[in-house]
C-alpha cells in the first residue's frame, strides 16, 4: 500500500475540526473562526468568529453544527 501526503493550504490558525459536504470543507480552528475551504478551486474564506475554540463540527440539511470550548453549541448557515 502506498500513502501520500500532501499540504492543500496552511492557514493562520490550528485547525481544530472540520466537516464536509461534498463541495466546501468546513474548518474550525483554535482562534473560534470557522473557515469555508472550497474544494473545486482551493479559495478559502472566514465565515465567521466565534470567539471561543472549534472542538467539533456537523453538517445536516446545510446547517453547521460547532461545538465551542466554552460549552457553547452554535448553529451557522451554511446555504
């Protein structure tokens, strides 16, 4: 079996989790930002600052469930 690794983009901040849907990756990181990463093209965008760190991420029906640090769980709309 081979395995490679390659670097997509480095971004200002430790990613903390993310989420698919098939068209963008959806990153959370260690500053409370949740980035959009579109897949097709590579351009990444802040979608917006949460202010507490990214512990984890769902999709369902184009709603972004994050979980915080803070113990916050917050819905972002994604579509």
């Amino acid at each position: 079996m081979s395995v490679t690794a390659t670097t997509v983009k480095v971004l200002d901040g430790k990613v903390t989790a993310s989420e698919t849907d098939g068209t963008y990756v959806y990153l959370g990181n260690n500053k409370g930002e949740v980035l959009r990463y579109t897949i097709a093209d590579g351009t990444v965008e802040t979608l917006v600052s949460l202010g507490s760190r990214v512990k984890s991420m769902s999709i369902y029906s184009g709603v972004l469930y994050v979980g915080l640090a803070n113990g916050e769980l917050v819905t972002v709309t994604t579509s």
